[in-house]
C-alpha cells in the first residue's frame, strides 16, 4: 500500500485495497492509476524504506501485477494451512 500512496497515486485519484478469501486462499491486492510497474530493489543498512517488495516476495505464496489501461494492480496469495481453513 505504501508504494500505491507514494507512487502509484497522481493527484486527484485514488487507490483501491481488496482482501478475498476462497477456501485455502486469501488474497491481497492494491490497485493504484499511476504508471510505472513496482520493481524489488536493494535497500542500504541505513535506508527506511525499499524493502516492502523484498518482504512481499519472502512471505507471499505467490504475487504478481496486473496492468489495466490506467494504472496497475499488484496481488500477493496466502495459502491457509488446511487447520486453519474455515476459522473465520
């Protein structure tokens, strides 16, 4: 969300958060109207920012970004453990 904020957005637009759940998967994606496609990078020790693709791509199952002819979405997938299915 944060990449949709400071980039993805052009002044006077908005960005959209949806979170599904079908049976063993859930998931998360951010549309924005910005151009661009989000690209991982290299973070220094010092920087604050530049690792939110990194950890997407360590903890996601799958993820990915789907262009649209303004903007893009950018989808992450978790699957449920099978003891976890249904708790919601």
């Amino acid at each position: 969300m944060g990449n949709a904020l400071l980039h993805g957005v052009p002044l006077g637009r908005e960005f959209c958060v949806r979170l599904d759940m079908d049976g063993s998967l859930v998931r998360l994606e951010v549309r924005d109207s910005g151009e661009g496609r989000p690209e991982v990078r290299t973070s220094g020790a010092d920087e604050e920012t530049g690792r939110g693709l990194l950890l997407v791509e360590a903890l996601a199952d799958d993820c990915g970004v789907t262009e649209h002819v303004v903007g893009k979405s950018v989808w992450l997938h978790f699957k449920l453990k099978p003891e976890l299915e249904g708790a919601g």
